[in-house]
C-alpha cells in the first residue's frame, strides 16, 4: 500500500470511530455482535498463552476474546489508526490489553510469537489487490507460531445469487447511506460499502490462504454467506 493510500485510510477510520460500533450494530441489526462472539469461541481454541488481535479499531473483538480467554493469556490488540485505537483503551484496564499502533503488513513482533491471530471486519480494507491482501495474510502466518490458528470474520459472498445481488444492494442503497448519515463521514462509508461486493467467495478466500502459507483451511458460512468465519492453521515452519 503507498504511503499516501495509508494516510487516506488511516482519516477515514479516523472519521468513523466516534460512534463505529454503534453504526454496525445499526446496519446489521445487531448480528455483528453474535458474529463477533462465535467467532471468539472458535479463536479461543487456540490455547496458548500469547493472541493477537489485528486492525482491532475499537477493540470489541479483543473484548470477545478476552472473555474467553484463560487467566495466562495475554492479547495484544494492533491497529495504525489511533482515534479507532483510543475508544479500544476505553474498553480495558492497563493490565488485560497490550496495544500496539502497527501496520497489518508490517508487524513488529518476532517470527514465530502468537497462538492466535484473529481479524474481524477488516481483511477487506486490506484488499485494495490480491498480492496485497497475500502479503498481508503471509505476514500473520510469519508471526504465528507452529500450530497456531488465524481466525477471519469478513463479509462473504452468499453462493445462492439471490442473497449475493441482495447483499450488494444492501452494501448500495442502505450501508452507504445510513453509515454515512449515522456517522457524519459519507467519504467512510462510501468506502466501507464499496468494499463489500469487492470481497472473495469462501472458497476463494480460503484458496488465498493456503497460498499465504497456511495448511488446513476450513470456513462456516453465516446467515447464508453474507459473513464467513474462515480458520486456518498453520502447520509448517516454513
Ligand atoms: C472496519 S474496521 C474493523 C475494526 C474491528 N476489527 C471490528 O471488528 O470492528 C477496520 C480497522 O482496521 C484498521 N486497518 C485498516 N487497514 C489497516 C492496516 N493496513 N494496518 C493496520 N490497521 C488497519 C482500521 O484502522 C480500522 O480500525
């Protein structure tokens, strides 16, 4: 990603995180919140002591996971945009949460460091191209250590064209327009929504994986495809 698209993304997160949260529990009637919850039950199974939660924004996926987390663990919740990052500081005492202000692409921790990387609603803004969006998902594979598991919830695409043309003229007519109004950033969520009909079928997704490195793949579609969990473990060293 150029440096000048960072920055663009980084003031449209910017703009959004004041009442982020609120917005989507609005445009998807609360469902992200059950999303968000099944998706850090599956996380959770990772074990270990170390997880990490990338481009967390406001921090309600590290939340999730901190609830199913045992007492060792600790999670480190990552984001480059700090107004996302500052509502996540909100959320947690100093000692349940580390935080780090890194790039998804760029993370500064050692190979071999987590058991767990989790992403939720976010792997799509990381898509601008597919070679992105590769090097990106090699560098959660990089800081996973052998066994670790990478846990995705993302948009999806519905297999059944009836709920993939709804969903795009959900994405059109009501994600855009009632995010912009709700949030006062039209310029956000004119992004937001145009990065959901851009989104990769499961399968296709999980392709991607392998191809980052991962081994065993598997996915569960939600509310017939219109989000997908994908976990992928990671098997080998290299
Ligand atoms: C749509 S929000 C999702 C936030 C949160 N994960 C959730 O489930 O609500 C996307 C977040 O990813 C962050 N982000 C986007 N691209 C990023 C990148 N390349 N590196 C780090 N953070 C990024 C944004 O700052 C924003 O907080």
């Amino acid at each position: 990603m150029n440096p000048k698209m960072k920055k663009d993304l980084e003031r449209l997160f910017s703009e959004v995180s004041d009442n982020y949260e609120l917005v989507n529990h609005v445009l998807t009637f609360g469902l992200d919140i059950y999303w968000r919850r099944k998706a850090a039950r599956e996380a959770a199974k990772a074990g270990g002591s170390l997880w990490l939660d990338v481009c967390s924004g406001t921090g309600e996926m590290a939340q999730y996971l901190s609830r199913q987390a045992d007492k060792q663990v600790r999670i480190v919740s990552a984001d480059f945009c700090l107004p996302m990052m500052s509502k996540a500081l909100e959320k947690f005492s100093a000692t349940q949460i580390l935080f780090s202000l890194s790039k998804a692409n760029a993370l500064p921790f050692p190979d071999h460091t987590f058991d767990l990387v989790t992403i939720s609603f976010a792997t799509r803004n990381i898509n601008p191209r597919r070679d992105i969006l590769l090097d990106t998902l090699r560098e959660f594979w990089r800081v996973l250590r052998t066994g670790g598991r990478f846990v995705n919830l993302e948009t999806s695409q519905p297999s059944a064209k009836l709920f993939r043309k709804l969903l795009h003229l959900y994405a059109r007519l009501v994600v855009k327009p009632v995010g912009s109004f709700l949030s006062g950033s039209p310029a956000g969520y004119a992004y937001l929504s145009s990065t959901i009909p851009r989104f990769y079928p499961p399968e296709e997704f999980s392709l991607i994986l392998k191809q980052a490195g991962f081994g065993s793949v598997f996915f569960r579609p939600l509310l017939f495809g219109v989000s997908a969990i994908h976990t992928a473990i990671k098997e080998t060293e290299s």
